[in-house]
C-alpha cells in the first residue's frame, strides 16, 4: 500500500502550530499540533475528548458552521484534525480557532454532550486538561500566521 501524505510529513520537524496538512478540492485540512511529536508528552484522553465536545460545539455555532466539516483528535494523542470548506480564507481559520481555544480556556459547566446518551464514553472527560490544552495553543497561536502555516521540509 502507499504511504499517505499525512505519514510523509517529517515529524521530526513538527512543533505546535497550526498547519495546512492538505486541500482536496473545496475541503481545506488543517493540522492543529498541540504536542511535539514523540516528545513524551501527549493529550491524555480524557482532555482530548474534552476539548473535541468543546471545540466541536463552538464551531458549529459560529457563522461559519455551515463551512465546517469535521473537527476530530489526531490518534497519536499530539493534536487535532480540523476540516473546512475553502470559502473560510487561513487567516480566518487562524481567528476562529483562536476565539474557539479562548472559549475553551474559560468554559465552565456543564459540557455539552456529555450525558450518557449522547457520547460514547461519557465519564471519560477531563475539563481541567482541556482549559489547560486551550491555554497552551493560545500562547503558541498568538503570533501565528499565514507563512507559519506551511510544513517545513
Ligand atoms: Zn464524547
């Protein structure tokens, strides 16, 4: 089998940022790395999980929800995969993950879709983690741009 685009990106390079993993057609990947890849430190799951309901619910109240696709963590546990329509320009990805991590860093309550029967492991949740995960990525998205959003090779 051939290796995919995603397994041909150079890990070692990756640090945490936000970057266009691939286009196809009108549907634009990003890449959301929040942990440096193979660097002993990962999302545990229960902050990961968090943080999808969080950000999956943010996003999809926001005037672009129509635009968006598919918002889902990385099985490596180092980030997020973020799925959206080409009318959204990259800098505007930029804005709405931004406003979607500074919503996360301060939610509090009760999280959205977290009774029983609507998750499938709903006592695995970890709101602390997923505040701390949102803080973190705001430090590192506050000076992010265009240029940044590139693979380094
Ligand atoms: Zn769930």
């Amino acid at each position: 089998m051939k290796k995919i685009a995603s397994f041909s990106v150079n890990h070692d390079l990756l640090e945490k940022g936000v970057y266009i993993s691939r286009i196809d057609g009108d549907v634009v990947t990003y890449d959301i790395r929040m942990k440096i890849p193979n660097g002993g430190d990962y999302l545990s799951n229960g902050a990961m999980h968090t943080f999808e309901h969080l950000f999956a619910t943010y996003v999809r109240n926001t005037d672009y929800s129509d635009s968006i696709i598919y918002v889902g963590p990385m099985g490596c546990r180092t980030g997020f995969y973020f799925l959206v329509r080409d009318n959204i320009s990259h800098e505007e990805v930029i804005t709405l993950l931004v406003n979607s991590f500074t919503f996360i860093a301060s939610f509090s309550g009760e999280i959205p879709g977290s009774k029983r029967e609507e998750c499938g492991n709903y006592l695995e949740h970890d709101l602390v983690g997923a505040r701390q995960t949102a803080e973190d990525m705001l430090n590192v998205l506050k000076d992010w741009s265009l240029e940044k959003m590139e693979y380094k090779s």
